[in-house]
C-alpha cells in the first residue's frame, strides 16, 4: 500500500515539476513521463521484461518492477544455483528461468526489455547483446568496470536506437528533483563546492556457504579489482552523478588517495576513498568514503554563496535567513518613510536551548521509493520505444567520473578527462 | 545564543554595517561559550560537573564578575533571581509531566544560591550540598545585548536596532521619522493582538513569559522560570515586559517579576534602574486577566491598568 501511494504521489509530483521550465528544459525525461503516465494500460502495452541478475540488487528490482501495472517478468536468469531458485520462487514459475542469459536471448519468448544487475565487469557484454537483438536495457549502475566498456556500451545504444538506461535513481527522485529547480533557479547562488560522502560501518562482505571456499570471487565480487571498482563504482557513482548534474558539467580532472585501512581481509578494493574533482571555473567537489564510521550516513552538501542543499536529508538552507517578520516590517517602514508601532516584542526566545537554524523541508516528508520511481520511469520509456534524452549520459558521465577517480587513486597521480571519453550537453559521443 | 539576531544599523556605509555584524555575532557567540551549561567542557559546563563541598577556581574574570553581580541581583530581587535552580528545572523540561513532590522538594533542598558560597579573595566559589545548576540565561542575553550596544557605541553608531529573536530589542537613538522607536509587545496566547506599546529611545525591550509563540504560530507553556521557594514555576499564564536603559537590569527584572508576588514589587522595583515594567496574567481561557503598568516615579506617576 506505501508503495502504491508513492507511486500515486509521485505522478501527481512528476507532473508538477515538469510544469517547471527550469526542469522542463533540463530533464526532459520528466516531460516525458509526466505526457506518458496515463497510457499504456491496453493489452498492446503490456511491457514483458526479463532480469539477468537476481541477486540482492536484482531481486530489490524484480520485486518493483512486480508493482508497476502492465508488466510481465517473462523471464529470469541467473548463474548462481540460489540465486536462481529465489527468481524462480518470486516469479512463481510463471517467469522462463535460464542460467545463461545467451540461452535466454535466444529461447525467451519476444522481451521488450531485460534489467541487468550482474556483477560490475559483466554489465557490457550483456548490455551490449540485448542492445544488438533489439531489447531495451535497464543496467544497474555503475555502467561497466572499464572506461572501454562504458564507452562501447554507450556507442551501442546510440547506435541501436535502444534505450539503455542506467541505475541511477536520484534523477527520479522528487526530492532530489526539487532541490534542482530551486538550485537552478538560482537560490543557493552560484555553487562553487559540493562536498558528498557515503559513510557505513560493515565489512561489506556476502556469507560464503560453508565449505565452498570456491564462491569467494563469484560472491564477493565486489572485493576484487578484476570485478569492481568498490566504493568509487557502488557508491560514488551516485553522489558524483548528483554533482554532474547539478553542476551541469563534468570534471576536468580529478586527485585522490585510497587505502585498505580497516577491513584487512584479503580484499583488494579500498575500504578507505578520498577524491577531489575539479570541475570548471574552480568548482570542486569533494568525495569520501569509508566502511569502518557510520556516525555520518550519506549526503551531498550542494554549497553556493546564498545557500546549502542537502537533498538526502530534503534541506535547503539558506546563508541569511530571512528576519523575524515584525522585524521585516520595520525595515519595509524605515524604506517608505513611515512611523508606526512595530509589533515585534513576544517571549519567543528560548534560554539556551539548542536551537539553532534548521532549514526548510523541500517536500513533504513521505518515503519516496526512487527505485520503483525510476523502474516506473524505465518501463514508461519501453512502452513509448524512446529513450529519454539525456538520460544516459548522466549515466556515462557518471561512471567515467568514478573510474577516473580510482585511477587517481590506484596511480597516485592527477588524472585529466580524456578527450575520447568527453560527452559533453548537445554532443554525441564519439 | 540560541536565537535568531536581527540588526538594523543607520547612517552607515555598507561595508561598516558588514564589519559590525561580523564584530557582533562573533561578540554574541564568545558570550554564549561563556556562559553556555550546555557546552561540554566549557567553564559552566565544568562547574555543573563538580561535586559539592570542594571550592571552584573561576579563572574568567568575566565569568567571576558575572558570579559577583548575579549575587547582587539575588539580594536585590528578594532572593528571587537565583542562578542555581538548572536542577530543579531540569525536572520541569517536560510539556506534560509534572515531577513528584518529593522529587522535587529534594532537589530543591540542595539547590539555590543559598547553596552557593564565594571566596572573594581567591575567586573561588563552593556549593554546600547538591549537585550544581548554574544557569546564567537571563544574565547572559542581557550581558550580550549590554556588549552589543557597546560596540555600536564605540563605532560612533547613533540609529540602530538589534532583535534577540523579539523577546529582547535594544535600541540606539531614534526611528528617522519620529522622537523614539515605537515597539509593541504581541500576545503570545492571541497572535495578531497586541500587550503593550512602547517607546524606545536608547532602552532595551526584554519579555519573559511561560506562554510561548512558536513558529509554528500555535502559543506553548513553558517551565523555564522556576520559584527558588517553591521549586515550581507559575501555573498562571503570564508575560513581563521591561523597558530600560540597562539590558542587564532589564532581563533580570523581567524574569524575576515572572516570580515576585505583587507586595514585592515596590521594593524590588526601588532597587532598579527601569522606565516601565508591564506585567500581564491570563485566564485559562487565554484571554488577559490582568494588566499592570508599573513606570518609574521620575518620568510618570504610578499608574494601574
């Protein structure tokens, strides 16, 4: 019932913000879906998707895409035994099972779309064969392990016609779709930092099954540097995709240090990130990530010179809160020439209590589930055939962003963009 | 000091106006880590963590200056203004829930400035029995406010006007269109109605009350002042009003005449510095059950509304 409200809420918000000229014209997704979202309920728009990947990522996903109306999971895949059992289970049989997703581009029967949420180096060749049979693509971010496969992943689509659409939900997100127009709107000022972080405190590990010391590098994949890029392509990758965005650029280069500070278990991936990007005209935005310190969760502090959003925690702060209103009235007097009695006098201070400037909400305090949004967003996008425009370089950008991070890292050295990777607005990528 | 700080400054060219508000909020914050109990390890914060019997050294002049003065107050008010009743009130914090009698009665036994002894030669002071409370509040807003003017004085500023959140307003001067600045105090009980007016003329404007207007519009009670005989704070709804040229005096007076019976006030009131003190109570039903105006001899006669 939540979920259903959320989805409810959020039509009914898409369609309001996509009224705005500011998001109109810079997330044309929105228009798009806020023109599709009555449409679509006829036997011909039934939307069949098929999953490779039914991990815990992939199963979050199967079980939205399970609330969306007009939907049939047709098919499921999966190489790993358990993993396959569960999609089985939560599809009820109903859904064709395969353990090899070539098998399942071959045999299942006529997919509009598959959703890809496989380990991080498996995403491209996957992508890229259903993008090549002519299925739509939602891949789970971050795109791909290497700079070369998210570039041939990228060209593939474009080339196809395709959508290929990338796991990053925050685009969807009311929230975080707020804070943009009001950024873009020019409340915070201009934004000169953006300083995000992901803190958790766990060793990020999956259990193994006893005696199968063999699973290690199929399980843990996120572990080790052949699979995963760690914290930079897990995490990151959504908090510099925000920074992308909002900025309306992407870095120029990018310096940082990474370790394996705490959990020194045989991984190969840092436990310990800290990147700093230079984006034009001096902007920067500042990263870090650990695994061993909770205390200060997940946020993106979007910083201008008038004003701070915090979109994880729905904020907007502004650097000179407006006057107590009896106060306002004194000077909006002062400026007519007029005299008259300022009602401004009133117990209203508290001794020494804590309290402190706190912000302003930027929507109403509802959970939105940006996954289901996006899924919604996704399913929307198949059933009309297109893709959203400028959706999927967010994605791209996004990941390129991240991987350029962990070179910093890995080489101990500044890294530039590269030219060949450069997907810069109105330009194809070449 | 946990408020918002609204400064209106004249007559000033607006790089000064930025210089002096840097000058006041960091004046204003050094004052609040001053006086802050709720500031871990800060020198008030220490006292309320000692235990009773050792002597304290008060290494802040300031700080011991404001012990000192704070006694005064204590004689001055009838023993009413007592700046270590933290215990006590701690109990009170609760919207909903009353403490038990003998709880507080216990607490109250060791709290007080009565607890309180000072070693004037070795600047130190001592609690008998109890653990600490000291609260400077109402002594640390009207400290701050005194600073504030201070500095706007040495910057030849003449027209100005500074808001602790509106239940202090300090003047400088006069409203360009007239002899004084004219203030009103709101309803706390009845947004959109008015107490009183006043006329500002270099005073500062202090209102206590246990009926809070928050921002949320809606009015709240609030515990904050408590009996130093009694351990409880009023149960009536009631606001008190100072105007005067002292923001020090001014605070003190307003939140002792949340406590003082009105026998005291005279006395009390003769001990003062004050241009006028407004005391209004209300009926359970939120309506003004009482009103007294109380102005000083020298300006106008006595006068009872």
């Amino acid at each position: 019932m939540k979920d259903e409200r959320t989805r409810r809420q959020f039509i009914r918000d898409v369609s309001l913000l996509s009224s705005s000229a500011v998001l109109g014209a810079s997330m044309p997704w929105l228009k798009a879906m806020a023109g599709e979202t009555q449409a679509g309920n006829g036997a011909s728009d039934r939307v069949r998707l098929g999953f490779v990947g039914v991990g815990d990522r992939g199963r979050a996903l199967l079980l939205n895409c399970q609330q969306l109306e007009n939907v049939e999971i047709a098919a499921v895949c999966d190489n790993y035994e358990p993993h396959y059992q569960r999609a089985v289970e939560l599809t009820n049989g109903k859904a064709k099972a395969f353990y090899d997703y070539r098998k399942m581009l071959d045999e299942a029967d006529k997919l509009d779309a598959v959703i890809i949420a496989t380990p991080l180096h498996e995403h491209a060749h996957i992508t890229i064969d259903f993008l090549n049979s002519g299925i739509h693509v939602f891949c789970e971010k971050s795109m791909a392990r290497t700079l070369e496969d998210s570039k041939a992943m990228t060209l593939t689509a474009n080339r196809t016609g395709k959508i290929l659409q990338i796991g990053h939900q925050r685009m969807f997100n009311p929230a975080y779709l707020k804070a943009y127009e009001r950024a873009a709107s020019g409340e915070i000022g201009q934004i000169t930092q953006i300083r995000a972080y992901w803190h958790r405190n766990n060793d990020w590990r999956r259990p193994v099954p006893k005696g199968r010391p063999e699973l290690e590098r199929k399980i843990n994949w996120r572990m080790y540097d052949e699979y995963s890029a760690g914290l930079m392509t897990e995490l990151a990758s959504h908090q510099i995709q925000v920074a992308n965005w909002f900025l309306g650029e992407t870095p120029t280069r990018v310096m940082g240090s990474g370790s394996i500070c705490f959990w020194k278990d045989g991984r190969e991936v840092y436990d310990n990130v800290a990147c700093v990007y230079d984006y034009p005209k001096g902007v920067k935005v500042i990263y870090d990530s650990v695994i061993s310190n909770r205390k200060y969760g997940l946020e993106e502090q979007i910083m201008g010179h008038l004003g701070t959003i915090e979109p994880e925690v729905r904020k907007i702060y502004s650097e000179n809160p407006p006057p107590a209103p009896g106060f306002l009235q004194l000077i909006n007097n002062l400026e007519k020439d007029i005299f008259e009695t300022i009602p401004i006098g009133g117990a209203s201070w508290v001794p020494e209590t804590a309290v402190q400037y706190k912000g302003e909400y930027l929507v109403e305090d509802y959970q939105y589930d940006d996954t289901l949004l996006e899924m919604e967003g996704f399913v929307l996008a198949v059933r009309n055939g297109r893709p959203y425009p400028g959706l999927l370089r967010e994605g791209y950008n996004a990941t390129v962003a991240v991987l350029l991070g962990l070179q910093a890292m890995q080489e101990n050295r500044i890294i530039e963009w590269p030219e060949e990777y450069a997907w810069k607005k109105n330009t194809e990528l070449v | 000091m946990g408020t918002r700080l609204d400064m209106l400054i004249l007559g000033q060219s607006p790089q000064v106006c930025e210089m002096l508000f840097h000058e006041i909020n960091h004046e204003v914050e050094r004052i609040e880590i001053l006086f802050s109990r709720f500031r871990e390890n800060g020198q008030v914060w220490e006292i309320n963590q000692q235990r009773h019997a050792r002597w304290i050294k008060i290494d802040s002049e300031e700080l011991w200056q404001a012990f000192l003065t704070c006694r005064e107050y204590h004689a001055t008010t009838q023993g009413i203004f007592d700046i270590n009743m933290g215990e006590v009130s701690a109990l009170w914090k609760g919207e909903k829930e009353t403490p038990l009698e003998n709880e507080v009665a216990e607490r109250l036994r060791s709290s007080g400035m009565k607890q309180m002894e000072y070693d004037e030669i070795g600047q130190r002071i001592r609690f008998l029995s109890g653990k600490p409370g000291i609260d400077f509040g109402a002594y640390g807003k009207g400290y701050a406010l005194a600073k504030v003017r201070e500095i706007l004085i040495a910057h030849q500023v003449t027209q100005a006007v500074i808001n602790f959140g509106d239940s202090s307003i300090l003047t400088l001067g006069k409203h360009p269109s007239g002899e004084y600045w004219p203030m009103s105090v709101r309803n706390p009980m009845k947004p959109g109605d008015i107490l009183h007016e006043f006329n500002m003329k270099n005073h500062s404007l202090t209102t206590s009350s246990n009926r809070l207007l928050a921002d949320d519009g809606w009015s709240r009670k609030f515990h904050h002042v408590i009996h130093p005989v009694t351990g409880k704070p009023v149960s009536e709804g009631k606001s008190v009003s100072v105007l005067s040229k002292s923001p020090l005096d001014g605070e003190v007076l307003s939140t002792a005449f949340m406590l003082l019976s009105p026998e005291q006030y005279a006395v009390v009131l003769n001990e003062f510095e004050y241009d006028e003190v407004v005391v209004v109570t209300f009926s359970s039903g939120a309506s003004i059950q009482k009103k007294q105006f109380l102005c000083n001899n020298q300006t106008k006669p006595n006068q009872s509304l």
